[in-house]
C-alpha cells in the first residue's frame, strides 16, 4: 500500500519490484544515480511512484529492448560462425 507523503505516493523498493519484476539492485542503483527520488525511513527506502513509472516506461524498457536486440544479434554471429566451422569441417573429412 502506497504512502502519501507530500501529495505523492511513495512505495518500498522491494515492493515495486516484486510487482514489476525488476531487481531490487536496479532500483537501488536508480535511486543514488538520481534517476528517481526516495525517502528514507529508518533502513527503508520509499520511492516516488510517479517518478518510477516515467524511468520504468523512458529507461528501463528501453535498456531491456536494446540488451535483447544485442543478445540477439550475438546469438546469430555466433550461430554462423558454428555452422561455418562445421562446413569447414564436413569438407575436410
């Protein structure tokens, strides 16, 4: 359950990224890099719902989209490699 702390939601970092699947560690790297605003509570770090939606839908997509074409394109060089190494080796025997 969000908390309102000056007219804004605020939630757990934890909380947040067991919804949205992401890992606790990216949230945290995205909170001391500025990238998204938080309030610490004792040990607890709460942080501006608003502000996460617009780095999750600008930021974090994006990265992901751009990680998976490189991965992609990674496994398809290396796919033409092997099959060219086992011509090669068709061709010797």
């Amino acid at each position: 359950m969000a908390v309102m702390i000056n007219g804004r939601p605020y939630e757990l970092i934890s909380v947040v990224a067991k919804q949205y699947g992401i890992g606790r560690f990216t949230l945290y790297r995205a909170t001391q890099t500025g990238k998204i605003p938080y309030v610490r509570i004792g040990r607890q770090r709460l942080i501006d719902l608003e502000a996460f939606e617009k780095f999750f839908t600008s930021q974090y997509r994006r990265k992901t989209g751009e990680a998976i074409k490189r991965a992609w394109a990674r496994r398809k060089r290396l796919q033409a490699k092997t099959e060219k190494k086992s011509e090669v080796n068709e061709d010797a025997a």
